[in-house]
C-alpha cells in the first residue's frame, strides 16, 4: 500500500464535533425521556432543552421537530424496558412467576409515563416494530407456561397480547380510579391459570355471528 492508497486521518477538530453531538443528543434524550413522562407530549420543547443544557438551535439540529423527538423517545424507551422485562422473565425460574411479573412490569412502566399513555390512547398501541418485539415475547412466555402445564388450554398468544392491551386501556384511565389496573390484572391473571379448565369461546363462533 502506497501513502496514496492509506485512508486519510480524521481532524482532530472534526472528532471533537462528533463527540460534542453524541453527548448532546445523549442529553436531549435523557432530558425529553423524564420530561415527556413527567408532563406529557404537550410539553414546550424549551423545557427539555433547558433540562438538557443545550440551545434551541442545537435540539432542533438533532430533532427538527418535537413529533420526532417524542417518537424517538418513546420507541427508545419502549425497547428498553421491554428488553429489561424480558430478561427479567428469563431469569425467573417459575414460568408462571415469569408471565405474571411481565405483565406487571411492563404495564407499572405504562402507568409512570404520561406521553405513553397520551401517545396509546392516540394511536392504539405502539408502533409495528415495537408491537412485533412485544408478541414475541409473549410468545415466548405463552410457550413456556403451557409446556409446564400452567395455563388454561386454548389460550393464545393473540389472546396475551388483547390483554395487555386492554389492560393498557385501563391504565390510561387510571387518573380517575388509581391502581384499578392492578386489580383488573389480577383478576385477568386468575382467568389464565390452568385451575380454569372450562373451554374458552371460540372467537368469531357462529353464536357470536348472529347475535
């Protein structure tokens, strides 16, 4: 290889800026992370750029607009503590410990941030990618439970996901009646247990079809 040939060495300078920007938006996300649970997705980006300590023109580099920050908050957020949920259900030793501690961590995560449930009651749920990585795990956590012969039979992973997603609902009402979904998802839970043995309706049955 000739001198030619070798690849040019970044400027200090210009890897001083990079390094500048990584922290910054690092800040900008930690900030809008706390301030967007805390408040809301109705927030003034000014708040979030003065908890993060940079300028207006500085965040608005990063996020153009506040919609692209919040999405990239709250996606960010969702598959951080779905990641932590999970390996948390695959550290526990007991299947049914593992599904029941998933639903209660990842719905005690939905009740602590206000633009979540302000963004669930908007769109329905999280975004396709998120939602993908949520019913796999549920999948997962499903399988598990009906090998050691723990959950009612019948019970799919589409059924898993509608809970978690009603029970989502619950939360985001939660203002008026506080820890109602506690005791929604304790009843839930009750139901999945494999001491239920009654068969389970069939969706779209003919029963259903003519009422």
């Amino acid at each position: 290889m000739t001198v030619a040939d070798q690849p040019t060495p970044t400027p200090p300078a210009r890897r001083a800026r990079r390094a500048d920007a990584a922290r910054n938006r690092a800040a900008i996300l930690e900030a809008a992370g706390a301030v967007f649970a805390e408040l809301g997705g109705s927030v003034d980006v000014r708040e979030i750029a003065r908890r993060s300590g940079v300028g207006m023109g500085t965040l608005y580099r990063h996020f153009p607009t506040k919609d692209d920050l919040l999405a990239t908050v709250l996606e960010q957020e969702f598959v951080s503590w779905l990641t932590a949920a999970h390996q948390a259900a695959t550290a526990t030793a007991d299947p049914w410990q593992a599904l029941t501690g998933f639903f209660e961590q990842t719905l005690t995560n939905q009740a602590r941030n206000r633009a979540l449930v302000e963004s669930y009651a908007a769109t329905g749920g999280p975004s396709q990618v998120c939602a993908e990585q949520r019913d796999f795990v549920l999948d997962d956590l499903r399988t598990r439970c009906q090998r050691a012969g723990l959950l009612r039979p019948g019970v799919t992973t589409a059924d898993l996901v509608l809970l978690l997603t009603s029970l989502s609902q619950t939360v985001q009402a939660d203002d008026s009646r506080p820890g109602q979904w506690r005791r929604l998802l304790r009843i839930s839970l009750d139901g999945l247990s494999s001491r239920n043995t009654a068969p389970l309706p069939e969706v779209g049955g003919t029963a259903e079809a003519t009422q």
